[in-house]
C-alpha cells in the first residue's frame, strides 16, 4: 500500500500557511480534517496546498474534524488504534459483538460508509475477514487511504497461514508500534505522542508478557484443540497439539475423518493429553461430546473465545485464558 508522502508535504505547505495566517489551511495541519475533498483546483491564495495532490485531502468524519478517522474490522484492532491514536483519532470498530464471528461476517451499509469515510483502514488480512479489502475497493478511494492488514504487514504472515494472529502474545505490542510510525506519517505533529502512546499501550500488556514466560513450557507439553484459533499462543506456550488433522476439519468446516475422532476420544480417556482447548464461538454437537468427554475423565478445558468478550479488553481476555491454563497445570 501507498505511504503517505502527500500528507507530509501537505503538512509543511500548511505551516507555512499558518505563518502566513491563512486559517482556511489550519485544519490540515492536524493531519486529514481538510474539508475540500475533491477539489482539486486552485482556490484562490491556497492554490499551494493543492498542487499535485488531487487526492492528498482524505477526508475523514465531517466538516471540522481534526482526528484521523480509523475504522477497524475488529474491536481488538481498534482498542490498540484508540490507545496508540489516543486524542488524534477517532476509531470505528465494525466486528464488536461477541456473537459476531468475522469469517462469516456480512458489512452492514453503515460499515462500508465509515470505511469510505476513514483515512485509516485496519483489518486481519490473510483470508480472514476479506470483506474489508471489499469495502475499501468499493468506496473507490483506495488509494488515499493508509491501510493496515495485521497479519501480513504487521508480523509477515501469507496468505494460507493461520490467520489467528492475534492469539500470539508478541502481535499486538508490534502492532502498536507499526501504528504509530503510519499514524505518525499521516499527522506529523503528533508523531512523538502517537510513539509515546504506543509505548505505553506496550508497557500496559507487561502482564501478559510475564504470564506468557511463566507458563512456558521447558519440553512440548501435549494439548488437543478444538480448532486452530489458539495455535499461535500454544506456541508460545510450548504447547504440542496433538490432533492437527481434527482442527484441521473443523477449520475448513468438514467433518472430522472418524478415525480422527477416535484417536482424540482415546487421548481425552487416557490422558495422553494434558488440556482441551474449546473455541467456545466455533462449537459443534462433534466438539461438545469431547468437552463432555474430557469433563467425564478430569481432562481441564480450557474456554477460549475467537473474538473479544463483552466487558473485557485485550489484556484481561488473554490473561484469563492464561490464569485457566495455569490452574490445569497445577
Ligand atoms: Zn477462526
């Protein structure tokens, strides 16, 4: 996706302007509140500001605004916009529902007219929630806006890779920093407070950090999964999953091969593995037997969730998946 050269040069143009009094440019100088959107010509001693950039006025939410407008497919995405944004944005989270599963999600018209509206766009990428690259494709300003896919710009990963990124405990400190360097491009006054907020959102997940290094297992500890929403924290953890072809399956919706099935149920009774992990959002009558059946044998299940839920942050959310680990282990 494009850097935004435009908007630093329209920032300097508008320094000079405001030095020069012209009030009609100060709206500019906080990044992306211009209101002539689409003018392209000369308007009269402001003829600077508009050359050779007929799209370097984004606009973003109404006449007035100062704030860079954010719009994030997930509310988890948008909690660390609005950390690292702080006061100089305004983020529009579009998946914030814990009912609502992004594979499957439908944009609403309201969505794709904040994504049209937005100057910063933040989405997964890698497969996992398409319809954003839809809506921003469709407001026909793609080029204007600063895009942001997680998975692939943040931390590399392609198409075809688990698309979960945000299960890995290093995604969102890196994100955060990622953000600011774009937010910092896009409203150059502000860069050191969008790197100092990012700093801080950092210094905020220390306690997932320290849990994740305490539960770090010294050899592969065996666990089974309901489907691959964890992977990238079990990881982390040293965890071994031992039933990939089931997560598999269920990933891709098909049913499990019995044989599949079968060897997990024999896990689950002899103990082979030491926690099932249950994306309670992603459940199946094939996954409440094993629940059940892990229940029956004193196997812990450990609930996890594939988006943020109600009354929880980032933070506590992973952090009350890693206490129910810490308890299984004993
Ligand atoms: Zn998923």
């Amino acid at each position: 996706m494009p850097t935004r050269p435009l908007k630093k040069k329209l920032w300097k143009i508008s320094t000079t302007a405001i030095l020069l009094g012209s009030l009609l440019v100060l709206a500019s100088a906080c990044g992306s509140g211009s209101s002539n959107t689409g003018n392209s010509s000369s308007t009269g001693s402001n003829s600077a500001s508009n050359t050779d950039s007929t799209n370097g006025n984004n606009n973003t939410g109404g006449i007035g605004s100062s704030k860079i407008a954010i719009v994030a497919a997930e509310n988890f995405y948008g909690e660390v916009a609005e950390a690292v944004g702080g006061d100089y944005v305004d983020v529009t989270s579009l998946l914030t529902s814990p009912d609502a599963d992004p594979h499957d999600y439908e944009p609403t018209p309201d969505a794709s007219k904040a994504v049209d509206g937005a100057s910063v766009v933040i989405f997964n990428g890698i497969g996992y929630d398409e319809w954003m690259q839809k809506l921003i494709d469709a407001s026909g300003k793609a080029a204007d806006k600063t895009v942001v896919r997680v998975a692939s710009d943040v931390m590399a990963h392609q198409d075809g890779d688990n698309e979960h990124v945000w299960y890995n405990p290093e995604t969102m400190g890196k994100y955060a920093d990622y953000l600011a360097d774009r937010l910092g491009k896009l409203d150059p006054v502000h860069k050191q407070d969008f790197a100092d907020q990012a700093s801080d959102y950092k210094q905020s997940l220390a306690p997932l950090t320290e849990a994740v290094a305490s539960l770090k297992q010294a050899d592969p500890l065996p666990v089974a999964v309901s489907e691959p929403v964890f992977d990238y924290m079990a990881q982390a953890l040293n965890l071994k999953i031992t039933d990939e072809k089931f997560e598999l399956a269920a990933e891709e919706e098909t049913d499990p091969a019995p044989q599949d099935v079968a060897r997990l149920q024999n896990d689950i009774k002899a103990k082979n593995i030491r926690f099932f992990v249950n994306n309670t959002q992603a459940t199946s009558q094939t996954v409440q037997n094993l629940v059940d059946l892990a229940n029956e044998n004193g196997v812990p299940v450990i609930e996890v969730t594939e988006t943020l839920p109600s009354g929880k942050n980032y933070l506590t959310w992973m952090t009350d998946i890693l206490d129910q680990i810490k308890a299984a282990l004993g």
